[in-house]
C-alpha cells in the first residue's frame, strides 16, 4: 500500500484545483498548472510536451521527481513533498533567441524574490542561478532550449528544498527552508508568488525584445547575485580554472572574471 500523502503533516500535498484557480486568469500567463504524484523529470516531461505542440505558459509541478537534473549534469533528488520541483514552458516570441541565456537567470531572480518574500529569510544567488541561505544551497534552476520546429522555446525547471531534514540532505554544502529558520516554508504560497513573479519579470524581458538593461533585468540580477565583488574560482568545462574577482555579468549574462567572460563554468564562492 501506498503511504498516504497526509501522513506528514508538515508536507501537505499540493492542490491542483486551487492552484489553477488562483494562476489560471484571463490575459495571464499561465495557461495551465498540473500537479503529478511522481515523474522522473519534469523538464523531459514539459520537453516533450513542447515538441508535441503544448502552448507558452504550461506549468507541471511534481510532488517527487526520481531523476531530476541539475546544471553540469548533476543528480537532483529530494524527498516526496519535501520540496518544489517544477517545470514551466515558454516560448519568447519576438526575442531574438541570442537573448534566451538570460531566462535562467530570470527565473533565479524570481525565486529569490518570491523566497525573501515568504520564507523571509536572506536568500542570494550565485551565478548563475543557485539559491543560497547562509552560503548553503537551497535551490537549483536548469533551463533546456527547444529548438525549431517545435521551438524556440525554453522549458526552465526549479528545484527548492522547503522542510528536508539534515539527514535526508542530498549534499552536505546543502540546506532547506525549514533548516534555515524560514517564517514560512509552506509550498503553495511560495509557489504563487514565484509564478507571479517570473511572469511579470518574463512579460517584462519579452516586452523589451530580450533586452536585460531596457527590462531592468540585470539591474535585478546583479543586486541579487551575491558572487559579484567577491573573489571566486572558476572550474571551465576543459578542466581549467579562472581565479580573479567577479566583476559583473555582460549583456549575455556571462560571468565577467579577470576581464574574460564565461557562459559555462562552475563558480566557486571563496572565503
């Protein structure tokens, strides 16, 4: 038998009812949320949604993914209902798809709006779109490009921990709301202020063709991105590294070190 969703009381299972009642508007972006007990990836799932002609605006949302992806490949795992896991579809129309690389960082903003604001605990990014909380990890976003003839699209997915324990952690550079003294790491209301807000941050971007300063989109992020001004070591994709001050992000949104800038790395904050 199946372990009821109600059986921890700290992790309710999230409507779907009353999340499409309260996202689903007319003129809205969201055209529609689902929510399922289990899936593998909602990213793979929303992909495939995509290439089969799914509109802008779908949102999945799982109650437990079995094998999620993060950034560089990594394994994203987390407990049922310990967590948001969820995908969202878009498809800028208009935006020159030079311009996609900022939607992950678009989405980092939103969510570090939205956790500042319900969680109420001092949420920062590190580039180019982790969620820290005391330098520890609390959220991954990992967007995949759709190309033509199905695209171009993006499908952006996020990965916050809200009430794991330390001992179901993933990692020990790792933490959660709850862990990290959230006033509130209830789902559904996190969930909500962040569609809310990537949709006006999106509607923003997409408005402006793309653009992260006539948006205000890398004003947002750099006052947001807690690896700007501070020493860092960059590990490249070739096994190399890069270490210097961060000094910005350009208008690609790559990361600016040593005068060089790069789109993938992986940053690392030092003391």
């Amino acid at each position: 038998m199946s372990q009821s969703p109600y059986t921890d009381l700290e992790r309710p299972p999230l409507s779907q009812r009353a999340l499409r009642r309260a996202l689903v508007v007319p003129n809205g972006l969201w055209t529609d949320v689902r929510v399922v007990a289990e899936t593998g990836s909602t990213n793979s799932d929303l992909a495939k949604a995509a290439r089969d002609g799914a509109p802008e605006g779908l949102v999945l949302v799982a109650e437990r993914q079995t094998t999620g992806r993060g950034r560089l490949g990594r394994l994203w795992t987390s407990p049922p209902r310990a967590g948001l896991t969820l995908s969202v579809l878009l498809r800028p129309v208009g935006v020159d798809i030079t311009r996609f690389g900022w939607l992950p960082l678009l989405a980092g903003v939103a969510l570090t709006e939205a956790v500042r604001r319900i969680a109420e605990v001092d949420a920062v990014l590190k580039w180019p779109n982790d969620l820290l909380v005391d330098e520890r990890k609390c959220a991954g976003i990992l967007a995949e490009a759709i190309p033509p003839p199905a695209g171009p699209a993006v499908v952006i997915g996020v990965g916050l921990n809200t009430t794991l324990r330390e001992h179901e952690l993933p990692r020990p550079d790792a933490t959660s709301l709850a862990l990290a003294g959230a006033v509130c790491a209830d789902r559904a209301p996190i969930l909500h202020a962040f569609l809310r807000s990537l949709a006006a941050w999106y509607e923003r971007w997409r408005d402006a063709g793309g653009d992260p300063d006539a948006s205000g989109l890398r004003e947002a992020y750099a006052f947001h991105c807690a690896t700007l001004g501070r020493e860092v070591l960059v590990h490249l994709p070739d096994g190399s590294q890069v270490r210097g001050r961060a000094d910005g992000v350009d208008i690609d949104g790559r990361i600016v070190v040593e005068s060089q800038a790069f789109a993938a790395a992986d940053v690392v904050h030092l003391r």
